[in-house]
C-alpha cells in the first residue's frame, strides 16, 4: 500500500541530504521532490509495458484492470499514460521543461483518478496484492498533484523572498 509513496518519499529525502551535502541543485525541497516524484514516474511508467507477473510493481494487465469501464481502448490508455508519465518524468528534471511538465502531469493525474477509484471500489488486486483502499488512495493521489503543481508554481516568490532577506545596501 505505501509502495507508490515510498518511490516519492525515499528518493526526495535522498537528494534533499545530496543538496545538504553541497550539490547545487538540490538545494531546496521543491526541486528534491520535484525529482523525487520523476523517479516514482519512472518507476510506476515501466508498469505500463511490462507483464504483470515480473517483478514485484503490478504490470500492463494489472493496470488495464483498473480502468474505468467509460473508457475505451483500456490497454491504449494503459500504454498513453505510461508514455506521458516518461515524458513527464524527463520534463520535470530539465528547469526549462519543469513548469509545463508538472502542469500536464497535475492534469493527468487528475485524469487518471477515477480510474484509481474504481480499482479500490471494485477491489481490484494487483501483483495478486489486495487492493488499496480508497481512504489511501485520494490522499495519494492529491499528493502527486500538489507536487506536479509545485513544479509548476513559478519560482518568483521563493527568489524575492530572499531579496527581502539580503541586507540593505548602504548610501553614503
């Protein structure tokens, strides 16, 4: 069940101490969970187009099983989302590509939702797992969307609340 948010939670602490240690670009928390998120997308990607008897992550199978009946070609949107999470993951460690690439991502988590409720509803396993309730899942969810918005948030503030931090200069 905490899985998906370990895959998070794990690699943003992991490049927050990077950041502490010195690397630049991992100085603030909103880029470490920036990037954390981008290897949970890798990961839950590769869902997408393995079977789901490899490895201990569900699989295509698993994941066409979630989706909705309203939606058509369930194994297409299976394979769509898994291509859009990839190009979202690589959006989000680029700074040029980060804003519209957590937007998109904040959009399609909210467009992949109702495909997370249905699976806790109808108690649909994965990797032969019982499912994940709902009670979890929403949260969740509306984690990775705060996050992709996060990404998107334009940076302005963070850079004039250290201007308001920097010492006056001073006239003779």
């Amino acid at each position: 069940m905490f899985g998906t948010l370990m895959l998070i939670a794990v690699p943003t602490l992991l490049f927050r101490l990077l950041g502490a240690t010195g690397v630049r670009r991992f100085a603030t928390w909103r880029v470490s969970a920036v990037h954390g998120l981008a290897v949970m997308l890798v990961f839950t990607a590769s869902a997408h187009f393995v079977p789901s008897a490899v490895g201990p992550m569900p699989g295509h199978h698993d994941l066409v099983a979630m989706v909705p009946p309203f939606v058509p070609f369930p194994r297409l949107a299976v394979y769509a989302t898994g291509v859009l999470e990839l190009l979202g993951a690589a959006g989000l460690v680029r700074e040029a590509t980060r804003r519209p690439a957590g937007l998109g991502l904040a959009a399609l988590f909210v467009l992949m939702l109702p495909a997370n409720i249905h699976a806790a509803v109808e108690r649909i396993p994965f990797n032969g797992e019982p499912a994940t309730p709902l009670w979890f899942r929403i949260p969740e969810q509306l984690i990775f969307i705060g996050v992709a918005l996060r990404a998107y948030a334009p940076v302005r503030a963070a850079a004039a609340r250290r201007a308001d931090r920097a010492p006056a200069p001073t006239e003779f």
